[in-house]
C-alpha cells in the first residue's frame, strides 16, 4: 500500500492492532466462546464462515447434562448482558435464521476467524499483538461438577492455558505462512511486512503465571510482549478496581499470590477523587444441591462490613435507624508493586518490582494495561527511559495537568475507573517512546434522555397480552405514563428538597424503615469525584410518607481516608459558601433500611417481610426562590417494593434532556435500554428444543400533538418487522438484567415521545415479563465518538505525533463503543485493493455471509452491525477516513501504527536506536466536522 505522503524510505505502512485474541476458543476451559477461528472452507476475505448453532444453555457438545445446562444458563447470559446484549443462537439447527450473529456486543460467539483477519489484513492491518487470555474460576465453573465440592486454585491453570492457545496460534501461522508470520524481534515483523506479509507479535495476558512462566513461554513459543497484571491481584501487583466479578475472583486465588498465603481475600481499596466507587459489595461462589452448583452471591453482611468499602454509618451504633450524612469518595486499588496490605504499607516485600525489572533487563515489551494506578506508577519508576506499552485503554482525566495540544476537550462519558490509564502516566510513557492502544471496547458515546420510566414494573407483558407502550405526556390508549424531568431550572439554588409519596405501607413486623437517599456532587473539580449523600428517614401516617432533605452548602475538597467506611460527616470548616444547584443532585433514591441483629443492613426480604405500594411519589426542589416539582411519578401502582426490590430511584441527573446540551448528537440515531425486573421470570431464547421468545422496539413519534405507536405488528408475525427493531433476537433475557438496542429515527430528536414493546413466538403458559425501566435517548454516533476520542489522545497526549496511538480491539471483538454507525462505508473505499502477498489484485468487495449454496448471503454492514467481527476493521478504518473534521488525520496515523510500534520495540532492544529515527509526521486532529 502507499503512503500519502513522503514518511521515508524504511517506513512501514498499515495499521497496528495492540491487542487482539485470535485463540480465544480455546481459553476458558474451552466452553466459554462457541465456533472456531479455523475454517475449512476454502479461505476468502469477502465472506464470513457460518458457525453452526449453539446449544445455547451450554457451550460444548454433548454439554446435554442437567448440572451442565443448569450453571450454563447462569453463566452465558451474564457474561452476555455485561455488554447488553441477549445469548442468542448464532444459527438455526433447522428453525428459524437469527440475525444475532455477528454483532459488536457479542461476546461468548467466535469472530475472529482466519477469514476474517486475512479481510482486515487486505484493509491495512500489518502488526498484530496475538494474545492469550483466560480466569481460571470462570474456567472452574464451566468445566462442569468437580466445582461442587470446593474450588482449588493452581499454580500452572494460567501457564497451561497459556500453552495451549499459543500452540493455535502457531498452527495458524504455520497452515497460511504465505500472508502472515510470528515476529520475534522488530527486524522480523519489518522484513515480514515489507514482504507484503501480516506480521504477529505473540503476547500473553494472564492472570497469573509462575516466577520462570514468562522465560518459559518465550523459549518455547517466541513471545515479545507480557501483561504482568491482569484481572486478579497477583504476585507482580495490584489489578484495576473495576468489577465485583473479577474482585471474587481475586479472593478465589488469593492464596497463590499473597505473602501471607491466605484464601478468599477480596481487593484492599483506598480512597481517591480520582475515580468513582466501582466495586460495590463483592459477591461470593455459593455451592448448593444439583443441578443448580454454583451461584454468585452477595457476601456475607460481616464480610462487606469489614472490608470497608463504603460508609455503612446508617446500620451501625447507638444511632441505627437516623439520619445520616457522609462524604461518598471513589475507590481505587490498595496495592502497587507489593503482594498484600500489610507489605504496601510498610513498602516491604518489592517481589513484583523485581520481576519487572527482569522483564526490563530481558527486553520484553510490558504493557501497564489493567494495573492499578499505584502498580503503573510504580512500573514507570522502575526503569526511566524504557518504553512501555497501554495496549488497550483509554484515558482519565485527559486534560489534567499540562494538555500537549491545548485547548484541551475531554468528551469520555465512560465512568472512569483505574482500567483507564490515567493522562500524566499516559504522558510519561509517550515521552519514553511508548505507544498507546485506543481500546475499541472502551468508554461510553454520549446520550441525550428523551424518554424515561420506571417503576415495579412500568410494564407487565404476559403471552395472552404481550405488548405494551410508555410514552411521554398524555395521549391515546393505555401506555404507561413517563414523567417530565425537565421540570425545576438547572441553575435553581436549593435548601432542601421534599420527597412525598403516596400509597400502602406494611412493615410485616420487622425492624425496617423507608428512607430516602439523596446524593449530591460536591464543589470539585470537573475531573475528580466527591458526592455527598444524606440518608433520611420518611416519616409515614396513613398512606403517606414524606421527609425535607436538609441539604446545607457544598463542601469543599477532603481529603480521602484509607478506610472509607470511617467516612462520616465532613468537617464544617470544609463547607464552601456556595449552595447547592439542581444541576448538583445526582440521584434522589427511596428505598427500605432493614436492622437485623446488631445494625445489620438487610439485603432482601422475604414474602412475609416488608411490603411497600407506591401509588405516586414527587421530589420538590426547595431554595431561595421557591418551590419547584424536580419530578412527578404516578402508576397503578407505581412500584411495589418487597424481597430483592427494596429501592426505586425517583430522580436521577441524566434523566434530563438538558444533561448533555452540546453534545454531537444528530437526532437521528437512538437507543433504547430495558431493565427486567428481578423478582420476575426472564424471556428464554432459542435452543434445537424452541424458537425462543423475540422481544420486539420501536419508536413513537408525536404527529399533530399526537404520540402515536408504529403499525402494529400482524398477528402470527413473530418477526420484528417494518419498524420494530429485535432487542433480544431471540437469545435469552435473564430476570434483573438490562439489555439495549440501536434504533434508527428519520425525524427530528423532539419527535420522539415514547417506545413500544411487543414480545413475539411466546411460549403458552410463560410467566409473565416485568420490565423495570425504560430509557430511550438519542445517541452520537459511536464510531464518530471513537474518532473524536481518538483524536483527543493523540493531541493531548502525543503532541499531534501521528502513530504514536493505535487500537486495541480486544476480547473477541468486544466493542463497548463501536456498536454501529450513522454513516455507510464510502463506495470508493471498497474497491480492489493491491494488498496481497501473492500475484494478483484482491477486490474487498462487503462482507457478506456465505452460504451453502453458490450465491453468497446477507451483507454484514459496519453501519449496521459495528465492529461485529475481525473482518470489518477494513470497513471500520474506511468510515474513520470518511469521518467529517479530523477522520483523515485519524486514518493516516492509524496507518503510522505499525511503523510507530516498532519503533518503540527497536528502542526496548537498544537505547540508542532512539536518534535514529526520522520523526513521523504531525497532525492537526481538529474535530471541528462535529456530528454526521
């Protein structure tokens, strides 16, 4: 391929993927992702490999068994709807064809087959990291009933796991060497692409490895590039604190690593304005009686007490049961470079420090994704000067400190945890000739709310009256009611707010009361996280329950303490002369504090526990000027909260359509977010056995003053047609699970006024479908945010340096962002490309599904689909080139990737390759083309 313009003579030209996971198959007890990335169909870029269908509640074959069956149907839908998204079949074994497969939010199917990587090949792709990956407790419960007795970690699960996806890797390389080949050193990958060839950089992320595991792998397999640190806390250091999943599996293994040898010890975690408070109280592996085994429980309330993750103020002591007030600060990691609490605070037992600096004297490339922030610190400390890989992140707080490239835009909605790497560290690493890997997987686009509800249930959907709508203000028929949030001015200044509520109260005889949580963002910095929270008790006669939240003058800046929970009341001194706004009132909750025994907190309720049936409830903002309704809530009823729903958020900060006013939002694109309650039944998806159940969306639109519903579906259709969209494409729907979906709108955003939700091929005799909340919001456009997001980094963290910045896409293709687009792949981008390493000219012509038959199947389209598989990263590169404003510079720095790379392995080899170099290019990155 040629440059477009002069980068020099020795420089390599295609595009970089920092982290990918081609043998993904074979991790996880090879159960967890269904289909191979081998195929043994004749190879061609433009078409996409069927995968034959699951057996959905398992992931092996015969996988049949009850014990089998029973723990699948736990585990795939959960692992699936952490991206939103329905296990749902990949094919039909002679029902119905499911349009599920391939999609970007799919996570538990193959898609990065060899077909598909030789298409991204043919679009550029010339440098690619294969890694392994793997957890060895989610491997445990997938392997079927030896977890029923205990779980017993080992020392080489990882190592072994490792072994074996390398050992795929290697056969791939070796069965299509006449396009791609295994790198060991930067003069191979350079001699492999110059060839014309895809080079691989063998790479391994693990969990936790041996002392001589990565001298091992290396010796026997050529890998270059280690992840000391990945989603547990091991013997190298701390993992970032992001997910209560993988903080249980930390305590499952904790015995291995730790210096004192003790099993099931969860994350020490600290204090910090840097990142909100991620984790919440960790869950445990309960085993019980077949066929159900295993199960993810909430910890005990004494091991959440005294883990101290948060304030439990309200449950403890002479005053259990009042009001109660404290500073809520984020969480982050404990650990750096050491191996338990006591070793951090006394800066004693450095074994991880040594193992990176032997890692260092080796010459490996080290990459600081999944550290936390005290371990990258710590690392980049170690060696001045080595460069250093961040394969797959993004970045927090971009624009602290001293911006390269100012004025500085930072437009990450993504809740920021330690996962991100945080802008100064970035700065470092760059600086020392590092390269960065934009994560595909990343982040979150920007979101407007247009329509939102919710209740216990909003909506009650059963097979003989399976739909339903909500919509916004009055209207025809019987959809559920959203209310307006858009109600008391965002600069209202505030003395209290009142929360009323009317309906049915039993407190069944137990020591419970309903309270009402109110929480509040402190006067700090935009780029750092201090809430305030007031908890207090409704004072209820008859069917009314009301309190007024006092809520004082902003505090300033405090500092975090060690242990959260001794958080209480902020000192006086530190309170800031300024009030409260609307726009400061992050959430307004109503929900029960039950004290059990000695201040416990309860987490449920039983049938014959506490019952509370709210008919209405409104929250008032109060202040200097008035009295304004913040927001009204009515339903028949509205919610009943009893058992597992013992709270119902009244108000929340993004529920406003005004919470993103500038956002680059065309209007024209929406999502739709569906809760299911959790005391209810979920909605089962396709097996051999069924169709499985297809909930259907689509939009109301206001014409005339009038909200009206789309055409109703015909009866017998069981298809989302017309302008339904499929939000479960028949997968499995888990009870207390929220899934999503992209809806397209031709109108304009205020057009929009409520959503329709029909459920198709339902079983007779179903239990009825609860659903929770529903949120309708129009959506930027995720590939553009990517762009921008992109282009953000590499101004601010790489001095405009073209290439500096790669991808990273991840876990089989997980694309948190890049979900779909607004624009369509540009024509001319998919004309032959001259690409191949053999004679001749290869026509990247669309994906297209392939079929048994000669003629091929249905178009796999990026603006459809997204980054839904390996083979779309050419089409994903052409629309980044297409993107209005700063694509262009994005695309031709994606391109300086590889050659940047290289670089920065040439440097780790030898120092002094440093002032060899021509400098690569600079952009402008200037996003000023704004929304499609």
């Amino acid at each position: 391929m040629i440059a477009p313009f002069d980068a020099g003579p020795d420089v390599v030209w295609g595009f970089a993927d920092l982290h990918a996971h081609p043998a993904i198959e074979k991790a996880f007890n090879a159960s967890l992702v269904w289909g191979s990335a081998v195929d043994p169909g004749p190879l061609d870029p433009n078409l996409l490999p069927p995968i034959a269908g699951c057996p959905v509640e398992t992931h092996t074959l015969p996988g049949v068994g009850p014990i089998d069956r029973a723990i699948g149907a736990q585990v795939y839908p959960n692992v699936s709807e952490v991206a939103g998204f329905a296990h749902a079949p990949v094919g039909s074994d002679g029902l119905r064809p499911t349009s599920a497969w391939p999609n970007a939010r799919d996570v538990v199917h193959q898609q990065m087959n060899v077909a598909s990587i030789r298409r991204a090949y043919e679009g550029g792709l010339r440098l690619m990291f294969a890694s392994t990956t793997d957890d060895q407790v989610i491997s445990a419960l997938l392997s079927g009933p030896n977890f029923v007795n205990a779980f017993a970690p080992k020392e080489r699960a990882d190592l072994d796991s490792a072994r074996r996806q390398l050992a795929m890797i290697a056969q791939l390389a070796h069965d299509h060497a006449g396009w791609l080949g295994i790198a060991r050193s930067p003069a191979e990958a350079r001699a492999l692409i110059r060839a014309g060839k895809l080079a691989l950089v063998l790479s391994v992320e693990m969990n936790g490895l041996p002392e001589d595991g990565f001298a091992e792998l290396r010796r026997d397999f050529g890998v270059q590039h280690a992840f000391p640190i990945h989603l547990v806390d091991n013997a190298i250091g701390g993992t970032a604190a992001s997910s209560p999943l993988f903080n249980a599996a930390s305590a499952a293994v904790s015995s291995l690593y730790r210096s004192d040898g003790r099993s099931m010890q969860y994350m020490d975690l600290e204090g910090t304005r840097d990142f909100p408070a991620p984790l919440g109280r960790p869950v445990t592996f309960a085993t019980l009686d077949p066929p159900v085994y295993a199960d993810l429980k909430d910890v005990p309330f004494g091991t959440w007490q005294q883990l101290c993750y948060e304030p439990l103020a309200a449950c403890d002591g002479p005053d259990a049961g009042g009001p109660v007030g404290f500073t809520r600060f984020g969480q982050q990691n404990l650990r750096g470079l050491c191996r338990d609490r006591a070793d951090c605070d006394a800066g004693t037992a450095r074994v991880g420090a040594q193992r990176l600096q032997a890692l260092f004297d080796d010459h490996w490339l080290v990459d600081l994704s999944h550290m936390s922030f005290r371990a990258a610190a710590q690392t980049l400390a170690l060696r001045p000067g080595y460069p250093l890989m961040a394969s797959h992140s993004d970045i927090a707080h971009l624009c602290r400190g001293a911006p390269t490239l100012p004025p500085c835009v930072d437009s990450t909605r993504a809740p920021l945890t330690e996962r991100q790497l945080d802008s100064e560290q970035a700065r470092a690493l760059v600086r020392d000739d590092g390269v960065l890997g934009l994560g595909t997987g990343v982040g979150n686009f920007v979101t407007r709310a247009r329509v939102v509800a919710r209740g216990a249930p909003v909506l009650t959907l059963a097979p003989h009256a399976p739909s339903g709508c909500v919509q916004l203000g009055e209207g025809p028929g019987d959809c559920a009611r959203a209310p307006d949030f858009a109600r008391a001015p965002r600069s209202m200044e505030l003395e209290r707010l009142q929360v009323e509520t009317h309906g049915a109260l039993d407190l069944g005889g137990a020591d419970a009361r309903p309270y009402v949580r109110v929480e509040l963002r402190d006067a700090v910095a935009d780029d750092e996280f201090q809430h305030r929270v007031k908890l207090v008790p409704l004072h209820c006669e008859g069917g009314t329950c009301s309190a007024e939240v006092e809520l004082g003058c902003k505090q300033g800046a405090l500092a975090p303490p060690r242990a959260l929970c001794s958080v209480v009341n902020a000192d006086a001194a530190q309170c800031s002369t300024a009030r409260y706004t609307v726009a400061d009132v992050e959430d307004v909750t109503v929900q029960w504090l039950s004290l059990s025994g000695a201040g416990q907190c309860a987490a449920g309720f039983h049938d014959e526990g506490p019952r509370w049936v709210l008919d209405d409830a409104q929250v008032t903002a109060m202040g200097p000027a008035g009295a304004q309704p913040l927001v009204t809530l009515d339903g028949s009823p509205l919610a009943t909260l009893a058992q597992a729903d013992g709270a119902l958020t009244l108000y929340q900060h993004d529920d406003r359509p005004d919470a993103a006013p500038g956002a680059p939002i065309s209007g024209r694109l929406f999502v739709a977010s569906l809760h299911s309650s959790p005391n209810g039944k979920g909605v089962l998806g396709a097996s051999p056995q069924r169709f499985g159940a297809n909930v259907c969306i689509a939009l109301r639109t206001r014409e005339g003053g009038t909200c009206r519903g789309p055409a109703a579906l015909a009866e017998g259709e069981n298809e989302c047609v017309g302008d339904w969209v499929s939000l479960t494409q028949r997968g499995a729907w888990n009870h207390g699970g929220t899934l999503f979906t992209f809806l397209r709108h031709r109108g304009t955003e205020e057009e929009v006024c409520g959503l329709d939700v029909s459920v198709r091929d339902w079983l007779p005799g179903s239990d009825p479908l609860g659903i929770d909340s529903i949120r309708v919001a129009a959506v930027e456009d995720p590939v553009g945010h990517w762009v921008r997001r992109y282009a953000e980094v590499a101004r601010h963290v790489a001095a405009g340096r073209m290439g500096v910045v790669a991808m990273g896409t991840d876990f089989n293709g997980l694309n948190g962002v890049t979900d779909i687009s607004e624009l369509p792949v540009p024509a001319a981008a998919l004309l032959p490309q001259v690409c191949r390493a053999d004679a001749g000219v290869q026509a990247v012509a669309p994906l297209r599904l392939r079929t048994s038959g000669e003629a091929p199947g249905a178009p796999v389209l990026i603006e459809e689909r997204g980054l839904a598989t390996y083979g779309l990263l050419q089409d994903f590169v052409s629309l980044v080139d297409a993107y209005p404003g700063c694509g262009h510079d994005v695309r031709n720095s994606l391109m300086l990737s590889a050659e940047a790379t290289l670089r920065s392995w040439e440097i780790a080899l030898d120092a002094g390759a440093r002032g060899s170099f021509a400098p690569l290019p600079v952009g402008a990155f200037r996003c000023d083309g704004g929304a499609p």
